[in-house]
C-alpha cells in the first residue's frame, strides 16, 4: 500500500511540472510580440534553468519506477513464454502415442468386415 501513495506523489510532482512547463510556454508565446532586452532575456533563461533543476529529482525518480516495472513485464514474458514452450514440448511428445493407438486395432475393437454380394439377385430393368 505504500508504493501507491507514494505513484501518488510521483503523479501530483509530475502534474505540477506540466502546468509550470505549460504556463512558461503560455509566457514565451506572449512575449513573443514584445521585445526584450538582453538583460530580461538572462533572466528568463536563468528562471528557466533553475526550473528544470528543481525538476531533476522528480523525473530521476520516474525513471527508476519506469525501469523497474519494464524489469517485472520482461520477466512476466519471459516466464509466460518459457510455459508456452515446455506446455508445445509435453503436447508434442504426447500426442503421437495416441495416433499410434488410434492406427492399430486392438482386440476391444475389432475391424470392420466387408458384406460379401447375394448370389442370385439381379438387378430389375425398368
């Protein structure tokens, strides 16, 4: 129950990042019809930079979360496969036994004999 408090969190922090990242895009296409001054400009950058250092921590913390649950669906896959594999194996060594069964009578089931003709009968010329 911890680890879905803590997605929570992650989700909020990442939420968070979106609207500051959309609201700095939203600012830079305002001020795209006024000119700055150099010295606005460095400021800006700079509040950027510090933004996306800020957000480091949160989009590291992703990508461990992101590599381990990649880790856990790779070994689903592979032990779901391997399964799929030994399950084709056991099917297969199985399978000719009962054909071979199937090909040869046994006394239980004995073989269908052919009805021999009537002798004397012929057939009525209509």
């Amino acid at each position: 129950m911890p680890g879905f408090f803590i997605l929570n969190l992650l989700h909020l922090n990442f939420y968070c990042i979106f609207v500051l990242n959309l609201k700095y895009i939203i600012m830079e296409n305002q001020q795209m019809d006024e000119q700055l001054t150099p010295e606005q400009l460095e400021a800006r950058r700079q509040e950027m930079k510090e933004f996306y250092e800020k957000s480091l921590p949160f989009l590291e913390s992703q990508s461990k979360y992101e590599k381990l649950l990649t880790d856990i669906e790779e070994s689903r896959y592979k032990r779901a496969t391997m399964q799929i594999q030994y399950a084709t194996m056991v099917a297969a060594t199985q399978q000719p036994e009962e054909e071979d069964e199937d090909d040869y009578p046994t006394q239980e089931q004995p073989r269908p004999v052919a009805k021999a003709p009537v002798a004397g009968k012929k057939l009525r010329k209509n």
